[in-house]
C-alpha cells in the first residue's frame, strides 16, 4: 500500500471514530508489563530484533557507555571526547549505544539520543530513530515517543505505520486510551496510510484496555477502507471475547474466520481453550480439538497436549490434566518432566499427596527422572497438610535417586515445622545449612521469623533478624512493623524501640508507620513522655509523623487530661497540610467531650473544618456529650445540627430527648422537639407522645399536648373526633 493517499470519507471514517472511544476515564489501561502475548506476536512484524550483539562488542561501542555512565561528573573534556566517537560510530553502533542505555533506565538512552541530535555535523539516520521508538514502545514513556515523532515529522526522516504503532504502544502502557487512538489522526494528517499491522495494535490496545465492542466496532471499519482483518486480528478479538467470558462468540469468530476465507491457526483455538480449562468445560475442549481437526485441518500434537495439560494444572483441574497426560501417552508423545510437574504440583495443592507420590513413582519406573522443582512440590504438599516425616523422607528418596534439594526445598521443610510449631527445629536446622551445603535466603530467615512470631518467642524472632541481618539479608518495612507489633502488644515497647534502632543502624529501611507501632505501645502505657520523644525524633530524622502518628498521640495526651498540648498538636498537624480523617475526629471528639471543655472543642473543629467538610462532626459532639451525661453542654450546640435538618440530625435530636427524659428533664426534651418544628425536621411521633404523657403527669398544662397539636396541624395525624 502507498506511503501518501488521499483523505477520503471512509478513510475519515477510520481515524476519527475513535475519538469517541473513550469519554472521560481513559486510565484504566494495564501497566506496560501487562500487555498481551498477542500484542507480541502483533508487533514482531513492527519491531524485528535486529542482531547487535557484534556491534555491542565493539571497543566504540564499549568507551561511548563508558563515558555515559560518567554523566554524573561530566567535564567539558569528557564530552569532547563523546562528541568526538559519537562522530566515528555508525548507525548500527549508535543504536548498540542506546539498547545498552536502555537496559537500565530508557530515559538515559532518550537523554543520549537529544544530546547527539543536537551536536553540530551529525544527524540520526533513520534507523536510529526506528530504535529509539521501539525502546520506548516498551516503557510508559509516551512524552519522549511523540517527541521523536515530531522530530522526524520535523527533519523529513521516512516514517510509516511502523513507527506510529510504536508511539501507539507507548501510549497504551502509560494508560492512555484516547490519546493511543488518537494517534491514527496523527498518521492521517501526516498522509500516511494504515496498514494491517498498526490496525492490529489499534485493536489489541483495546482488547488490553477491556474495550471489546470498541475493538469489534474498529475491526469492522478495517474493511470499510480495504484493510482486511488477519489471523492476528482476530486471535486478539477472540482472546477479547474469553477475557470478559463471551466464549459463545469467540467460537464464533472462529467459523467467521473460516467463513471468511482466513483460516484460524492453533492459537485461535488455544485461546478459547485456555478459557474453557479454567472453567473445567473438559467436554467443550474435546469438542473444540475435534472441530481443529475436522474445520481447520489442524492436527492435536504434542504442544496442543502441552498446553492443556498446564492450562488445567494451573487451575487445580489435577485429574482432568491427568487425563490428557494419560492421553497423550496413549498416542505415543513424549510427556516431559515439566508436563508431569504441572500434574504432581496441581495434586500437591490440593492436598491429594497419595496421587502426587504415585506418579513421582511413575516418573522414575519410566525413566523421566523428576527434577528438584518436582521434588520440592511434593516436599511442600506434604509440609501444608502437616506431613513433616513424610517430607523429610521425600528429601532422603531425592538424595538416593541423585537430585540435590535446593534453597526452596529446604525452605518449604522449614515453613512446614514452623506451621506445626516446631520453630526450634527449623532454628537448628537453619543453623545447620552449611553443613548441609545449602544456603539460606531472606525469604528461609522470615520463614523462621513469623513462625517464632506466631508462637510468642517474640526474642528467638528478634535473634533471628539479628543473624539475618549479618548475613546481609534486610526484612521488610511490614515484616518488622509484626515483630514491633508483637513486641508493643506484650507491653514492651523499650524492647520495640530497641529492636527498630537496631534494624536502622544495620541499613534497614525504617518508616514512619514503624514509628507510629512504637509510639502507640508507649502510649498504651502511659508513658507519653517516650512517646513525645519518639514523636521528636521523627522530625530529626526527615520522616514526617502522619495523621495516624499525630492521632495516636492526641489520644494518649488525652486520655491523660493534657488537652492543652492535644491542642498544640493538633494545630501542628493542620499548619503541615495534613487533613484529619475520621479517626481523627472521633478522637479529639471523644477525649474533649470526656473532660467537658466544649469552647475549645469547638474552636479546634472550626480549625479542622477548614482542612476538610464533614457534615456531621457537630452529630457525633452532642451524642458523645449525651453519652457523658452533659446535657447542657449538648442542648447549647444544637443550633449546629439543626442547619441542615438531615436524617441524622433527627437521630441526633432523639438521641438528646431521650437523654433528657432519663435525667427526668422533660420540658428540655419537649423543647427539642419545638425547635425540631421550627426547622421543618419531624420528631419521632412515639417519642413524642411519652414526652407529652411525661408533662400530662408533671402538670404542665401549657405544654402538654402541643406535640401532638403540631402532628395533626401538618396532616400528620389524624384528629381524634
């Protein structure tokens, strides 16, 4: 097809449509690690994967990397020098550059690529810029792809759909639907015709992005202007269809692409096979193998068995998967260790350890040895039912029959005795790995160290991550947040606080929710002045105290009547830009309410209103003053509440009428109910109705009965005649 083509209606009809695909929410696009297989084998076409390797052999090749990793401390000296190769390297040199560059960070190969543009007698050949494409298209970087775009646009270098798809690409992984797709009005305007291979990406992005009508809607206008869908376009529509469980029409696609004159390859049927194995429609894949062989001349092999076997494996669909292997067998395929893995891993996780050893045994009477990553699953099955002779017995049949247990191995043993409670044993035998010619991980030591956890050994867990970390090995943020948890619930947070400054000093990462574990313990325990200068030295240490660190520590001031300093903090907290939560209100709420000191409540929720709008803090204030047995307090606040005459206003006024009726203070209640009236907010009737028996009983004859009055005026209720 022509590089330049007219702008035609049906032509217009392809590139602008999409602009509508999308509306407002375009970010819901998977990370550039979740594009699809297909995707792949979409693209190979669009990116071929040009052999460098002698290239990056080269001693240029080799001294222009060494100069980039010097970019930190460039001299004027140093870029003479890179200006001066960069001016020898060929095309094919140049592109070995930025391939390195980019094997750690695509940005440094984007920031060598502007900097030689702009260096004086030398431009980009055309396949440079092919390069830095396809190094982008990888990445989330969709900014530096469309400025290599632009500069080709700008220098007149070729372009094609080729290098669009690679911005295309780039957009998609970044999250960004529409600007993807709008993309193809980018290739109209510049004159440059859709292919089969960009319309292909237009369609898996969409796919990807959960877009399936969309994707069958582009498809069709494929047609429109003479683009003909291929095997490839329809295997991303067919895998589109089984991502959201419309089965029923990617079969059907599968008899338009025969219908169609474009014969579906194994990987149509694959797909929708896939599907049908995770939901345990074994029949359905029978009749599907059948219809391959018969529609499409497709012969069930032994990759076809393969998969299946996996498919249904990885599912936990272990006898089905035994069946197929036992199948495959019968027609004389060769079923590998890993197929027979697939099946003992899959009895192994559902716990049927009989069925998992008996074709361990199989395997080896038939001479397909079981590798380690057999034994091990059969190891840890027999670890997770709590089975630890038998899996220490599986260990010495892997040592008899020559196959060495590995890091994982031993790990899953270990797992195994601490889930039983035998952490001292698996302590031992940790200690004992370099007799046994095997070397522990960080994944072996926090094994070891949550199951001393779970059984309240909180020292042993602690020595452990002392030994971890001589050995080099750094636990978690979360992992020591459950030992200093552990340690504070015990009511020892010294020993917390020592234990997280041990951590620190040996390199390990510390934050502030650690901080906030140790502060909470000293608070529980009343000792607030720890718990200040825990607070304090947070600051010295640039980790800013959140709004949970700050909370727990208005509570503790608090609790101990210290409101002024609760006070302080609070407003330290709010001149750091940090909005209060919920928690936060119903703390201060509480603590404040306790002690009666109503004023200041009130002129430090106004301070906290300002940060964030929560309608119903004045609500919880006059419960919570109710709850405390101040009435008065709470009666004086009802203004605040009445000025929305919500629902939850009317709880909260019945919720002081009954706390008025308890003290035996009815006219009070009787008031509230008035002032209820008055703002348009309808009592409870039954309440109302004991308030006015409560004031029939004490006499007062001006009020009682005007309750009821008021029902009845508003039609409420009906007149007794």
């Amino acid at each position: 097809m022509p590089r330049h083509l007219t702008k035609s209606p049906s032509v217009l009809l392809l590139f602008l449509q999409p602009r509508r695909l999308c509306g407002t929410a375009a970010s819901s696009l998977p990370a550039a690690g979740e594009l699809a297989a297909v995707s792949v084998s979409t693209t190979k076409e669009l990116a071929p994967e040009d052999d460098l390797s002698e290239e990056s052999r080269s001693r240029l090749v080799r001294d222009t990397c060494r100069l980039l990793e010097q970019r930190g401390s460039w001299t004027p000296k140093l870029e003479a020098q890179l200006r001066h190769l960069l001016r020898v390297l060929s095309p094919p040199q140049v592109r070995a550059v930025l391939r390195a560059q980019a094997q750690g960070d695509a940005r440094a190969a984007f920031e060598f690529f502007r900097w030689a543009d702009r260096q004086w007698q030398y431009r980009h050949a055309p396949e440079v810029f092919d390069e830095m494409l396809g190094l982008l298209s990888r990445t989330r970087l969709h900014d530096p792809a469309r400025r290599v775009v632009r500069l080709m646009i700008r220098r007149g270098v070729r372009r094609g759909p080729r290098q669009f798809a690679h911005l295309m690409l780039s957009y998609s992984r970044a999250g960004k639907l529409r600007s993807a797709m709008r993309v193809l009005q980018l290739m109209q305007t510049d004159g440059c015709a859709p292919d089969i291979s960009i319309c292909n990406v237009a369609v898996n992005v969409l796919v990807v992005a959960g877009r399936v009508d969309k994707a069958l809607g582009f498809a069709d206008r494929m047609r429109r202007v003479g683009v003909e869908p291929d095997v490839v376009t329809y295997n991303c529509l067919i895998k589109g269809l089984c991502s959201v469980r419309r089965v029923v029409e990617a079969l059907e696609m599968i008899g338009v692409m025969l219908k169609n004159g474009c014969p579906p390859d194994k990987i149509s049927y694959y797909t929708v096979m896939s599907f049908l194995c995770k939901e345990k429609r074994v029949s359905e894949v029978r009749s599907l193998l059948a219809t391959m062989r018969n529609d499409a001349g497709l012969l069930t092999d032994q990759v076809t068995y393969n998969m299946l076997i996996h498919v249904l494996a990885k599912h936990g669909h272990a006898d089905e998967a035994l069946e197929f292997l036992r199948e495959s067998e019968g027609k004389r395929f060769r079923v590998d260790e890993v197929g027979y893995s697939a099946v003992v891993h899959s009895f192994c996780l559902n716990g049927r350890m009989a069925e998992a050893k008996e074709i361990v045994g199989e395997m080896i009477s038939k001479e397909c040895h079981p590798d380690v990553v057999t034994y091990s699953a059969v190891v840890d099955g027999f670890c997770r039912i709590g089975e630890i002779d038998q899996a220490r017995k599986m260990m010495k049949h892997m040592y008899k029959n020559g196959c060495k247990p590995n890091i994982v191995t031993h790990t899953a043993l270990l797992n195994g005795l601490c889930k039983v409670g035998k952490s001292s044993e698996a302590w031992e035998l940790l200690n004992k790995s370099g007799e046994d010619w095997w070397t522990p991980s960080d994944i072996t030591y926090s094994v070891v160290m949550h199951g001393f956890r779970r059984e309240g050994k909180l020292k042993e867990s602690c020595d452990v991550v002392a030994q971890m970390l001589q050995k080099g090995f750094f636990p978690t943020t979360v992992e020591i947040n459950l030992l200093i948890h552990a340690l504070c619930k015990e009511g020892k947070p010294a020993e917390a606080k020592e234990f997280m400054e041990q951590c620190q000093s040996k390199g390990c990462t510390i934050n502030v929710v650690n901080f906030t574990t140790v502060i909470h313990g000293f608070s529980r325990q009343g000792d607030l002045e720890s718990a200040l200068s825990l607070l304090d030295d947070l600051y010295l240490s640039n980790r800013h105290p959140d709004v949970v660190t700050y909370t727990v520590v208005v509570n503790a001031l608090g609790r101990k009547g210290r409101l002024k300093e609760a006070t302080g903090l609070v407003e330290k907290m709010l001149n750091r830009g940090l909005v209060p939560t919920l928690v936060t209100y119903r703390t201060v709420i509480h603590r404040y309410c306790e002690k009666g000191t109503v004023e200041e409540l009130v002129d430090l929720l106004d301070k906290m209103l300002a940060r964030q709008e929560l309608k119903s803090v004045y609500n919880q204030v006059i419960e919570k003053l109710c709850a405390f047995g101040k009435l008065n307090e709470a009666y004086g606040l009802l203004s605040k509440v009445l000025r929305t005459a919500s629902q939850r206003d009317a709880q909260t006024c019945h919720i002081l009428m009954e706390s008025f009726l308890n003290r035996g203070l009815t006219i009070q209640a009787y008031n509230v109910a008035c002032r209820m009236f008055q703002r348009n907010l309808i009592p409870d009737l039954k309440l109302c109705q004991k308030v006015d028996d409560r004031l029939v009983l004490e006499e007062r004859k001006q009020a009682a009965g005007k309750l009821i009055v008021k029902f009845v005026e508003r039609g409420l209720l009906k007149q007794e005649k």
